[in-house]
C-alpha cells in the first residue's frame, strides 16, 4: 500500500476517534492500562497505576544504556570535540555542520518546557518531580543517541537535493518495507505534534506572558487589552486584540524564517540558541548563588519528596494506597515533563540530527546525547532551582492541597517562573518574558523542520509549501486557545509518536551496537 493511502488511513482513524471520543482518549496514553481497570483495584493494589508510556521510556533507556555500555557517560568528550568542530569536513555530505545540527535540534528542545514546562511539573507533581526529570533525561541520553545515529545511517537525499531521514526512514529502510505501515504513523503524529507540541505550546504561552506583561503598564481597561470570552474547540478562551496582534506577529516571523528552508532555519537557530541560553543562563545563576543558603535545603526537598511527597487526605482510600498515588503523580509529572522538555525517545531530534553533514552515524550520536544534559540536566534544573530557592514552590496547586490550604493566590506555568526571577531580580519578569519569546520562537521554527519531514515522507516534496502555510496558521490559532487545550493534546501526539520510534530502537539494538563498536575502535 502506498504511503499516501496509509496516511490517509491513519488520518481518518485519528480524525474519527477525535470526534467520538475527544481529546482525552489521546491523553489517556499517559494513564493507560490503569484508565481501565476500576478505582478499587487500583486500590488495592496502586502498582497498577503505572502508566505503560513510563514503562516503556524508562524501560528502553535502561535497556539501551547498559546494551551500548553508558554512552552518556563514555562519550561525552567525543560529543565536544565533534561538536567543536574537530573531525569537521567541507566535502562531507549533508545540509548542516555538527553545531549547526546541535543548534537546530536544541532551539526545539530547549523552549518552553525549560520555562512553564519545569514549573507544571513543580505546580502539579511537588519539588519532587524535578528528580524525575533528571532520571528521565540520564536514561534518555541513550535513547537520543540511538535514534540519532539511526537516523543517520537509514538517511535519503530527496528530490531536491537535500537530506531526509528521521525514525520513520529508520523505520522503513533499517526494519523493511512491511514495517512501512509503522513507519507513517510516526509521521502522522509527527506532523499532528509539530502543530501543538511545537507550535501552538509555544505561541500560546508567548502570548499570554507578553499580554500579563504589557497589562502590568497599560493595564487591562482599555479596547486593546480588554477580553472576550470565545468558545473555541469546546473549551472558553478570553481573548483580546492585543492576543490577536501577538498571534498574527509570531505568525509572520516564524514564516519568515521557515519558507526559507533548513538552510535557513540552521542560520537562526545557530545565533539565537546560543543568545537566549546565555541570557537565561546567567540569570539563574545570579539568583541562585544570591540565593545560595537554600540551595542545601532546596536540594534536600527535591530528592524527599522525589520518593515521599506528601498525599491528599482520603478517607477512601488506605494511608499506603494514598502515599504511592501520591509518589506515582510526582513521578508522572516528572516524566511527562522531562520527556517533553528533553524529547528523548519521541524521535523529533533525529529528524534534524539527520541532517549533519559526516559520513559517519555514529559522529552525530555522539553530538546528540549532548542535548539533553544541556536542554534538562543544566537549564530545567536552574529554572527547578529559582523556583525553590526563592519559596515560589509555595504557590502551587501541590503546597497548597498537600502543606498549607491556606494559600489560595497560585501561579501556574510561565507565571511561577516569571514570579520566582522577579523575586530573585530587578526586572526579572522582563527576562523570563524575553526568555519565552526567544525561546518559542525558536523552537516554533525548528519544529516546522520536523513537520516537513515527515509531510516529504508522506505526500512528496509538493506538499511541504502546504504544509508550512498551514504550520503558520496554526502559529495563530495557538495563541488563542487555552493552556489545558494546547498541553492536553501536545502531551498526547508526543506519546503516540513515541512508540513507534522505541520499538525501531529496540529491534535495530544491535545494528545498532554493531555501528558503535565499529566506529569508536577507529577513534
């Protein structure tokens, strides 16, 4: 069967269970097999709980990790000299230098989930979650040097020239055309998830922390600042004139820069990455060592309540039933969060990896697994640390029902956050506002890449115009959609695409180690 008409399969399923069942059916992903088995089994016994999607990311980090020998900790030199620029060759085939990969791959991991992402995970699931996120990011190193190596060895050059591979190429050459069908449904949830996870995520929340920011200097009683409430995909938005001129302006600049092609996107990213992470870098940091006397007692919380976050009082259920629900929520949110912020396992990074130019695979492997020590090991736990370290942590839904119920002024996402740098600094606000701008942008352009991809993969180079236009539209509609909308279903298309791609890790292991021995016995 051709791609085409598999796409389109795939596309009505997803269409079809949409409508009949609603954008919580995808979310159920993160709670499946326990979604279906009745409260009081999963009572009496809470190991039940255990979402399948945890198990699964974990289970073939730890399973790759010790296959391949810890490459997250052998082969990280080799990453930075590569990376440099060491074993750099004009002649190599491929679109992109090895930083200007790095560069493109981070700008769409390195985004929001550094800023809002940090503190949903914090707001819902505790200090606790933070440890989780670094648990998920140790064993997702592996799993981004996999995919990416994979990604390079099963690579094309498409009609124009350029470079195409990514895990649905992986899927289709390393495993067989009877695996084709495998192969376009990572790309049909690639592309779903470049609309939301890397798209409307974005420009939403850089719209809403642009408007609070402007209403703290015009304020909101005015015919530009003033909101109406619109129902937009079921769910009420407030939305005002001053979101649809931030929509329409993101809008405008992301396709300014993505109907330029990859060339192009590697030529921003690789001056805006490195900017906006010095920045924002630097500025934590400031706060923290400000702040350095809670630091010990910060750390300390984070790695207790990691394994012991406090419960909700349920006379329902057993004090040992609570306290697992309790650790099992921390967890999640830790997860779910490391793995969006980080994108280990999901096989985006790949996509763009794939593009390097070296002869060898394992040379961009070794590039990769970089990401997520820069992307959630560095910068989430900087973000993790500001917010504890100035006692925002205080604000969220988690310390207000589980600590203390008299708090009641919370903040959630980007608001914690840009409220613990004000705390820590003058203008602190200011920055985390140009920190989301910065970010989402370019993770907004580095994710319209990912889309194309796999729209090349599906329906041929022809149908990637299209596809960015769209892409630019939906810049637009994010900006005016909830922050439960945009999150609910980015979460969801992230896990189906995640499959798919740690299935094709697993069975190509040892294709897999076979190139890694090879390469590392020559350098």
């Amino acid at each position: 069967m051709s791609k085409i008409k598999l796409s389109a399969i795939i596309f009505s399923i997803i269409g079809i269970l949409l409508v009949t069942q609603g954008v919580h059916f995808y979310d159920s992903a993160w709670s499946f097999p326990g979604n279906l088995l009745p409260d009081n089994f999963k009572a009496d016994y809470p190991i039940s709980s255990i979402p399948f999607m945890v198990v699964a990311l974990l289970g073939t980090g730890i399973y790759m990790t010790f296959k391949l020998g810890f490459p997250q900790l052998r082969r990280v030199l080799h990453g930075i000299r590569v990376t440099r620029g060491d074993y750099d060759h004009v002649e190599d085939e491929g679109d992109l230098n090895h930083f200007k990969a790095l560069s493109t791959a981070l700008a769409a991991t390195v985004g929001i989930g550094n800023i809002a992402g940090v503190a949903i995970a914090i707001y819902y699931g505790g200090p606790g979650a933070l440890f989780w996120m670094w648990i998920t990011a140790f064993f997702g190193t592996a799993l981004k040097y996999a995919e990416c190596t994979l990604a390079l060895e099963y690579r094309e050059t498409d009609s124009l020239g350029n470079t195409a591979g990514g895990p649905m190429y992986t899927i289709e050459n390393g495993l067989g055309p009877k695996w084709r069908w495998l192969a376009a449904t990572f790309a049909c949830f690639t592309i779903i998830c470049s609309f939301f996870t890397g798209n409307a995520i974005q420009s939403n929340t850089l719209t809403q922390q642009l408007y609070a920011q402007i209403e703290t200097i015009t304020g909101s009683d005015n015919a530009i600042m003033a909101t109406s409430s619109i129902t937009l995909l079921g769910s009420e938005s407030n939305i005002s004139l001053m979101h649809v001129i931030i929509g329409l302006s993101c809008a405008a600049i992301v396709g300014a820069v993505i109907l330029g092609g990859i060339k192009r996107i590697g030529n921003v990213t690789s001056y805006l990455v490195p900017i906006m992470a010095t920045i924002y870098v630097f500025c934590a940091l400031f706060i923290i060592i400000s702040n350095y006397e809670h630091v010990s007692e910060s750390f300390n919380t984070i790695f207790t309540m990691a394994f012991n976050p406090p419960s909700i009082k349920e006379p329902a259920i057993g004090v040992a039933a609570g306290a697992f629900i309790a650790f099992l929520n921390t967890m999640m949110m830790g997860v779910k969060r490391g793995l969006f912020s980080s994108e280990s396992g999901q096989g985006s990074a790949a996509i763009a990896h794939s593009t390097a130019k070296t002869p060898y695979a394992v040379r961009e492997g070794v590039v990769a697994l970089l990401e997520p020590y820069i992307d959630t090991i560095i910068i989430c736990t900087l973000t993790g640390l500001v917010i504890m370290v100035t006692n925002s942590w205080h604000l969220t839904e988690f310390y207000s029902q589980r600590i203390d119920p008299s708090i009641t002024d919370l903040k959630a996402g980007v608001l914690l956050t840009s409220h613990a740098f004000d705390l820590g600094i003058p203008y602190g606000a200011e920055i985390v506002t140009m920190a989301v701008v910065l970010f989402a942008l370019s993770t907004a352009i580095s994710w319209s890449f990912y889309g194309e991809r796999a729209t090349e993969y599906l329906f041929g180079t022809g149908a990637i115009s299209i596809y960015r236009y769209c892409y630019v539209f939906m810049v637009f509609v994010g900006s005016m959609l909830t922050l439960e909308q945009v999150w609910i279903f980015g979460d969801a298309a992230l896990a189906f695409m995640t499959f798919p791609n740690l299935l094709a890790i697993i069975l190509l292991s040892n294709k897999l180690k076979d190139l890694s021995s090879d390469y590392f016995e020559k350098y």
